[in-house]
C-alpha cells in the first residue's frame, strides 16, 4: 500500500483536471484541495514555496512535478499560481548514457 502524501491532493488534481496551462487561485486551493486545513502560510507569503524543487518535500513542489506540470508564474498579491506541462524534464530524470 502506498503511503499518501501531504500534496497528493493537488498531484490528482492536475493529472486530471490538467491542460496546457492550469491557474489556481488560493482559494481555490483552500476550498476545492485543503478544505480542512488551507493551504500553508508560507505558499501565500514566500514564492519560494512554488519552487521547482523536489530537495523540499515540506512544500509542495513534488505534487505538481509527480503530475508533470511546472510552476511559470506566482501572484502573493492576487493569490494565484499558474501551472503548465512540463516540456523537457531531463533536468527532472537523469538518463545514463
């Protein structure tokens, strides 16, 4: 059995809700993926967070890249996130040669 993850909820989300291009408001996020919780403070106040960044699984970089979608734009004061597929992930799997 596969243990779940924090951000799988978001993961799910792109995989099948996805597109080429897929904005997500905070709000968003807060009613439709984390309506218990919210999402994290740190998501609305440090851009950061949205990194590209698997070495920080406490954010929620992960999610999106384990749906192969990439963070190309954050708004903190609008609150939105815009996502899209990612082109070329070689920086993402290394390939023996």
């Amino acid at each position: 059995m596969e243990r779940k993850k924090k951000y799988d909820v978001i993961t799910n989300y792109l995989k099948h809700n996805g597109g080429s291009q897929i904005t997500l408001t905070f709000t968003q996020f807060d009613e439709l993926l984390f309506p218990s919780v919210g999402l994290p403070k740190t998501a609305r106040t440090s851009v950061e967070w949205w990194a590209d960044d698997y070495r920080h699984p406490e954010n929620g970089a992960y999610a999106w890249l384990n749906a192969k979608y990439e963070v190309i734009h954050i708004n903190l004061e609008k609150e939105y996130v815009v996502f899209i597929p990612l082109l070329k992930s070689n920086w993402f799997f290394t390939e023996k040669k």
